[in-house]
C-alpha cells in the first residue's frame, strides 16, 4: 500500500518538482492554496503533509493549524526559507511540526526525510491505536466498578434498610468535606463507593457491640457469617482494592493510639479521614442504636474536642464551615437517586457522578 503524500504550494513548478520526485513510491495528491488542500485532506487519509509556508491566501503554519484536528495522525512537513525562523520556531513549539525543509532543498536529504516521515506516521497510528484500546479498557473497568457497587449497595440495602439510609447519609456528608479538600477525581469517586460500603463486612451491624439480645443466637450465627462474606467479597475485587484499604484505616484514631493500626496523621489515607469524620457525624445526629439523638452544634463539640486525637483537626475545620443545612442539603442529593440522566433508585447518585468522571 503506498502512503498518500499532500503536496501544498502555490508555485506550480515547485509543486510539479516534488510531485514527480516521489510519484513511484507514494501516491501524490497536490493543491495550490491552503483552501484546496483542505479540500482534499477532508477527502483522503493523508499520510504526510508538505506545504510551503509562503504562499499568498493561507500560510503553510495556518493550514496545518486548521486541519490538526482534521487529520491528527498526519506527519506535518514545512517548507521555508531562512527568513521565516521566528513562524518556524512557533510552528515547532505549538508541535504542529515534525521537521520542516528549507529552500532550496537536496533531493536525496528530502527523500530521507519524507521516509522518516512515514515511519513516524506508523508509529503515530500504533500509538493512537494504545491509546485508544487503554480509553476502551479504562471505560469497562468504570462500568465493571458501578456494577459491582451498585450490586453490594443493594445487599446492604436488603439486609439492613437502617444501615443503608446511614450509608447514604454518610455519602452526603463525605462529598460535602471532600468538594472542599483537594481530593482527585479518582479519589472523591473511591470515598463515595467506601462510604455507601464501610458497613458491608462490619459483625455488630444488627447490634450495639457483640450480641444483640432480640435476635436468637442462629440470626447472629447467620448476620456473623453474612458479614465475614462480605469482607472476604470486598478484598476479592481488584477494582475496589482502594476502597478497601478507605473502609480498613477509617477507624483508625489521628494520633495514632488505642486503635489495632496504629496509624496515625497523614499514615491514615486522607479519605478515611474524612469518612471517619462523616461517619461518627451522623452517628451521633440520627443513631441506629438507643443512643441519644444529638444536635448539630452538640455533635460538632463533641468532634472538635476529640481533635487531633481521634479526628483529623483539617477534616474537623472544613466540617465546621458546613452549617447543618449544608449537611442535610448534601445528604438529600445523596439519596435523590437520580444524576447525569442515571436513573436508579437504589444507587446514589453522588456516586454515579464521581465513578464515571
């Protein structure tokens, strides 16, 4: 298969000069203006590009700057004379250039250059090719991620309707602190899916502490085994790797004591920071024990004296800023169940939003 060549100058014997020197090995195309070349480039998969840059409509650097994105694989070739350095210079910084030719130029040297051209053509291809296959395999992890959150918000949902709306919330309260820290993309989308999940995998999720007396000893045997699955589940899954370690280090204190870890400041990810924060939060302002309910001003005192001990004193200061119908504003959204035209009921669209960045 031979390359398509565009040749672009307004001078008629340049144009013929260079079209018979390559027409046995490439297939030539040739145009007068920037205009025709456009034309013709809008027709054809070119290959390799070589205009002049005099030329008296449209210079060689303006045609190359509008068909960039025309044809982005294309090899870009510039003709010039020495006093066209300060264009040349810019056409090479702006990487619309991959060499340019001065006038006049020696056959044989122009010869190697158009061949390393089509070389480089290939390689442009093949790397688009990566790019392209690496952006296909990127989606389907993201797809493949939804689907298994979405799945393991459900069991938690059906197995404890009390413990999802208290993972909702959580959701809520973790998005508001985090839009306020500089948290990745990747990351504020990996503490919404650990805080939709952190109770999955949790032994006391049906009580307050180790038995909860209303249940018969085979519930808690069964609730036991339940969440010992779970855990083993979330550990399994390649893609919620990072959610896993959120949802392990979020119990840890700041300062490092009392907790099995040991980790403490900025050895805690800074995302289980947060989630503990949300968490204890809305523990404390609507408990799924026989807890008393506290206000929001009690709440936050009861965090702020904590500071530095069992919280994260940054964490605590960006929650402060949030008063409670911030709060309750980023919880409602949570639990809306409705984003970016995702409809499903049962998964948050806070962390619809933030997988599919």
């Amino acid at each position: 298969m031979k390359y398509k060549l565009l040749i672009v100058d307004d001078e008629l014997a340049n144009l013929r000069l260079i079209e018979r020197l390559f027409s046995g090995e490439y297939e030539c195309l040739s145009a007068s203006s920037g205009a025709e070349a456009i034309r013709l480039l809008e027709q054809h998969d070119v290959a390799i590009i070589i205009t002049d840059q005099r030329m008296s409509q449209m210079t060689g650097i303006d045609l190359l700057k509008r068909t960039a994105q025309l044809r982005p694989h294309m090899v870009r070739i510039l003709l010039t004379g020495y006093t066209d350095v300060e264009a040349l210079v810019e056409a090479i910084n702006c990487g619309l250039v991959y060499m340019y030719v001065t006038k006049p130029w020696n056959n044989d040297e122009l010869k190697m250059k158009i061949s390393r051209a089509c070389e480089h053509y290939e390689n442009n291809k093949k790397r688009n090719s990566l790019v392209l296959a690496n952006d296909r395999l990127f989606q389907m992890i993201k797809e493949t991620k939804l689907a298994i959150v979405t799945g393991l918000v459900d069991m938690l949902r059906i197995r404890s309707q009390s413990e999802y709306d208290h993972a909702v919330r959580v959701c809520g309260y973790a998005n508001a602190i985090a839009e306020r820290m500089a948290l990745s993309d990747e990351e504020k989308a990996d503490l919404s899916a650990a805080s939709l999940l952190h109770s999955l995998g949790q032994r006391d999720i049906f009580g307050n502490g180790s038995v909860n007396k209303r249940r018969s000893d085979d519930q808690s045997a069964i609730a036991r085994e339940q969440s010992e699955c779970e855990a083993r589940l979330l550990a399994a899954i390649p893609e919620l790797v990072n959610v896993k370690d959120i949802i392990r280090f979020h119990g840890e204190n700041f300062d490092g004591k009392g907790t099995e870890g040991g980790l403490k400041a900025d050895q805690i990810p800074q995302a289980s920071r947060i989630l503990r924060v949300a968490d204890e939060y809305d523990s404390m302002i609507q408990p799924t024990t026989s807890l008393a309910r506290m206000r929001h001003d009690e709440a936050m005192q009861f965090l702020m004296q904590r500071s530095g001990k069992q919280f994260d004193p940054t964490v605590l200061e960006i929650m402060s800023q949030l008063n409670p119908d911030d709060l309750d504003s980023s919880a409602t959204v949570t639990a809306a169940g409705e984003s970016n035209g995702v409809r499903n009921e049962r998964l948050e669209p806070a962390f619809v939003d933030a997988v599919v960045w």
